[in-house]
C-alpha cells in the first residue's frame, strides 16, 4: 500500500485533491488500499472487471448484513474518509474516479446519515428500521454537542481524534495537513462540516507499553498518580507512522533522554505526556479560534492525564461525564432522523477540569518534544 502512494505522489502533490474531498494523498485513506487490491490480486481485478464486486466501509459491510432488504449502501460521514467522496456535492467524485479508473458502479449508494437503511434481519425485529449511520468520531461529536461554532472534542479511543466544527460550507483548511471532514446532514438538508485532527497515538499506545512491561492499567495510572521530579525523557510517540499533521508513514516511536536511572514508570509518563502534546501541536495548527474542548474515551478519565493537558492548553476543557459520547451520538442521530433540531437535543452534564497541583513544567516539555521532532522531520 505504501508503495502504492509513493508512485501516485511521484504524479500529484499530497494536498491536490484536497479541494474536492479534504484528504491528503495517504496510506490511512480507502482508494489507496483498493487500488493495492486490485494491483495485487488478479483474482480480485478479474471480479471487479466483471462488474461483480462492490467496494465499502464497515458500515456497507454491516447494512447489507443487518438488513432485511440486503441494501449495499454507505452514509456521507463513513463515504467522506474513503478519499472518492466529492464534499461539497456529497456524493462520489468523477474526476477523482476517473483519474484512478475506479468504476462508480462498483461502490455503494451514499446516503445522510439519519436516512432510513432498511430492517433488521434478526427474528422478531424485522419490523425494526434502521435509520441511522454515522461514523464513530461524527457520532461522538454529536454526542459532546460539538455542533455549533468555536466548539471541539478529544476523542481518546485506540487512537486519538480532535475535531472542531467549522460551519455549514465545506471552506477547506487553509492548512492542508489537516482533515476537512463532513460531520452530517439534518433533515432539512443543512450540512455541518469540520476540521479533523486523526492523531495516531492513544490507548492503544498505553496498552501496547503495558503488554511491554507486563503491568496492568491499574498498575500503570497508580505509577502516575504522584509528580516524578527528574522525569527528562521525551517520547516520540509515532508507533506505525505519524497522521495529523505530518502524514509520515516512516516514522517510528523513540525516546530521548534515557540513562541508567530511567524506570519504567517514567517512560509510562513520557508516553502519556507525548499524547498531550501531539494534541497540543494540533490544536496549535488549527487556523481559527477554538473556544472551548470537550473529552471524552479512555484517557480522559486519568487525573494525570487531565492535568498534563490543562496544562498544555490554554483554553476550557470539560470532561463529558458520558465517556462513551458515541453511543450517545447515534442516539441523538436517531432523533434527528424524526426530526429533531440541533437545538432540541439533550446533552449529557460534564466537568469543567480545574488546575491540579503539579511540579513538572509541560511547557518546557513540549517544547523539548518539538525541538527532537524537528530534527527527525529534517
């Protein structure tokens, strides 16, 4: 796949469909991997010539399987992140179709997210309609009520995603390393856009390091709980690649500063301190205000963790008091289906996070971790 792209980048620079669909050339993208399929796989190529294959998302994968009706459909939010989805017109691109001789015939219909995708086909509940689909992160977003302007959420799942909504026209970012994504469309046909930061990093970070030096999660936030005086290691954090806003798929984890006094519990810290300020180094890159962040996953609920960002970023943060936003957010794209507004909706009560009592200067940190990214980024 990785070969893939560098001959496709040897043809387009990273940002030159970025105007229709918001994505830079990458690995981490949908067209990219089919197109390794069919060069890879004369036996898949044979099938997709023959007009018998269907390329999708998971969620194509799940509406055929659940429906009643077998529908082969994918909603705009899990359709925006394949890489062939127009952004403004909301459905699948010509030009970028045909520049890569993928056929529209085999890719599923896109539909609104809160549209009606046909019944379940589980016995008892064929009466049962699916009405909605949404990806995860659009899902949380509306869960976290990041629907209106100057409001973003942190997402800490495996990985870790910052979006921040900007409005109802797709305007892409003046920065291009940065994700223009479609969050959905009402019912009455208005289309919430944003700016998504996918950052690579996160639990999954954590739990990788734990298998390493086989502790478990409680033995690791109790390491934690209590400042470490001479912590001076930096972690680079980029396990397989780096995303947001560097899209290096070269890059690999290292940590700088270690000596023969380094425990493991100082390289816990450093790893949770990298995530922070990998979020930090995004919302720095944003090009318009964010007024205030709501987290939700995970990591959000270390007090550790929570005090290293309120120390990175100089704006309100409030912890959702729903740590899994998503769930809440397809229920609410389930409401809107019936037709409720934006403003209608309920919210979950959250926290705002106050300053903790620390000793360590993050900012010093962080600045430190530039300074060695800067260096491998040459």
């Amino acid at each position: 796949n990785r070969n893939t792209v560098e001959k496709i980048l040897k043809i387009y620079n990273k940002s030159y469909f970025y105007k229709i669909n918001g994505l830079q050339i990458s690995t981490y993208f949908t067209l990219f991997k089919i197109l390794w399929l069919l060069n890879e796989s004369n036996e898949i190529r044979k099938i997709y010539l023959n007009d018998n294959l269907i390329f999708g998302t998971m969620d194509s994968w799940f509406v055929q399987n659940l429906s009643l009706e077998k529908n082969i459909f994918t909603d705009e939010t899990n359709a925006s992140r394949t890489f062939m989805m127009d952004l403004s017109r909301k459905n699948w691109s010509d030009e970028i179709l045909e520049k890569f001789k993928i056929k529209k015939s085999c890719l599923p219909e896109i539909k609104s997210s809160f549209s009606h995708y046909g019944h379940l086909n589980i016995n008892g509940l064929q009466h049962v309609p699916i009405n909605c689909v949404i990806g995860d992160q659009q899902a949380s977003a509306l869960g976290l009520g990041v629907v209106f302007d100057r409001k973003s959420k942190i997402t800490f799942g495996t990985g870790t995603f910052l979006l921040a909504y900007a409005g109802t026209h797709f305007n892409s970012s003046k920065n291009t390393n940065f994700i223009s994504t479609l969050l959905f469309t009402e019912k009455n046909n208005t289309t919430h856009y944003a700016i998504e930061a996918s950052i690579e990093c996160g639990g999954g970070t954590i739990d990788s390091l734990n298998k390493l030096f086989n502790v478990s999660n409680d033995e690791f936030e109790e390491s934690i709980a209590h400042d470490t005086l001479d912590n001076n290691l930096i972690v680079l954090p980029f396990l397989n690649g780096a995303l947001c806003p560097h899209w290096r798929s070269d890059l690999k984890l290292s940590i700088h500063g270690i000596d023969l006094n380094t425990k493991w519990k100082n390289i816990h810290e450093s790893i949770l301190n990298s995530i922070a300020f990998r979020c930090r180094e995004n919302i720095d890159g944003i090009d318009f205000d964010i007024e205030e962040i709501v987290i939700d996953g995970g990591l959000s609920q270390s007090p550790y963790f929570q005090k290293v960002l309120f120390s990175l970023i100089n704006k309100p943060i409030y912890l959702s008091d729903e740590p899994q936003g998503t769930c809440f957010g397809v229920f609410l794209g389930l409401l809107c289906h019936k037709g409720s507004s934006l403003n209608s909706l309920p919210r979950y009560p959250r926290t705002k996070i106050r300053k903790g009592d620390t000793i360590q200067d993050f900012e010093s940190q962080f600045n430190r971790y530039k300074d060695y990214l800067n260096k491998i980024l040459k």
